[in-house]
C-alpha cells in the first residue's frame, strides 16, 4: 500500500463545477504539499500545510491531522485548470518528499 | 527571477554509457532536491543537499548514481554505466532556507533521459 493515496485518480468534469481530490496518508508527516504538473512535466507548488486550510485564489487546501486526510478543492472551475494534481508529504524525520500518484483533472469547456 | 533550470532537457543515452545531468537552483538557495519520474508515476525522491552538504541519499536506487554540489549552488546527478530502467525525467527542486521539506520548493523543468 502507497504511503500517499489519492482519490479519484482522472475526474472530468464541466466548466463552472465545484472539485475536490483528496489525499490521504499512512504516516507521521510534518507536512502537506499540493502540487500542479502541467504537461510537459513542469511542476508548481500551489500549498504547504501543516493545519487546517488555506486559500489562494479559487484553490482551497484542508488537512485533519487526526484522520491523515487532506483535500484541494478548486471553486468556479476553468479549462486552463486541466492539470494532474500531485499530494506529498514530509514523513516526520524525512528530508524529501514523498508523492502521492496524482489526480488527473480535465475541465471542459 | 530566473528559476530553477535544468540540462540538458532531453538525453537519449546508449545502455552502459554515462550521464551527467545539471540542475541550476534559484541563486541563494540552501536546500536542493533530485527526484526520479517514472512514465505515469509521481516524482519518488532520491536526494538532498544543504548548501554543500548532502544530507540525505537514502533514494538513491544504486551506487550508479552519484550526486554532488560541490560550491553550494549547481548540483550534477551523475548515472554510470545507464540500464533501461534509469529512463525516467529527472526533476531537480531548490528552496530557500534549509529545513528539508519544510518549506515551498521550486521545481525545474526536468531533465527527459531515455536510455536505449
């Protein structure tokens, strides 16, 4: 079992809709990170958490340390959204990052 | 700003040659990433330096790879003898003060290798 799980793996959806991906971790971490990876393979932090929930823009990020789970929802969805949404954490004691497999997003027009 | 950049961009290697390939973090960085991409998987971590240091080599996957960052600032991942199995994008990632992942990181554009 992967240490960073995400869920849904691909997600469709129209332009305007509401989306969550979410994330859930096995370990002790230190911290969260969501990232955006655009084709072409360029990588992007959009939060680092490490307690409840931060906003910037149309992107919201929580994290419940208690239940190891973290969410990214984006509000008021558009095509340039399109991306793969990666999760990592900071295993306590770990100097690198360890990746969830990454949520496929595809908004259409 | 200039960010962190990446070279080459692509490498297409014969199998038993090796490779250096060169990641340029954002100047005054303490800490520097190498990770490893597989085809459709999520970027697996293989090292980290601070400043010159190397603090963590714990992904390297075998004494093939080697890294170094001998001045603090450009850092070389160097792959001997490649196996097919090294094909991957290499992703390099600098930030700014030195507490490992504790902190936003700056991803370069990675370095596509592919080796034959």
């Amino acid at each position: 079992k992967n240490e960073v799980e995400q869920s849904p793996q691909n997600l469709t959806a129209q332009e305007g809709e509401f989306i969550t991906i979410n994330c859930s971790y096995s370990v002790g971490i230190s911290a969260l990170h969501w990232l955006q990876q655009h084709p072409g393979g360029g990588i992007v932090s959009l939060f680092m958490l490490s307690s409840g929930k931060k906003k910037h823009g149309r992107l919201i990020a929580t994290i419940n340390i208690q239940e190891k789970h973290s969410s990214l929802h984006i509000t008021a969805s558009h095509p340039r959204d399109s991306a793969v949404y990666i999760c990592a954490v900071i295993r306590g004691g770990a100097d690198g990052l360890t990746f969830g497999k990454g949520t496929h997003l595809i908004i259409q027009p | 700003g200039a960010g962190v950049s990446q070279s080459p961009r692509y490498k297409v290697a014969k199998r038993g040659q090796d490779v250096a390939l060169r990641c340029d973090p954002i100047s005054g960085h303490v800490s520097l990433f190498w990770y490893q991409q597989a085809l459709g998987q999520g970027p697996e971590f293989l090292t980290y330096f601070q400043n010159e240091a190397q603090l963590d080599k714990s992904g390297l996957p075998s004494d093939r790879f080697f890294a170094e960052r001998p001045e603090g600032s450009v850092s070389t991942l160097k792959i001997q003898r490649t196996q097919q199995e090294d094909s991957a994008v290499y992703l390099c990632a600098s930030s700014p003060i030195g507490l490992a992942g504790m902190n936003e990181q700056f991803f370069g554009p990675g370095t596509r290798l592919t080796v034959l």
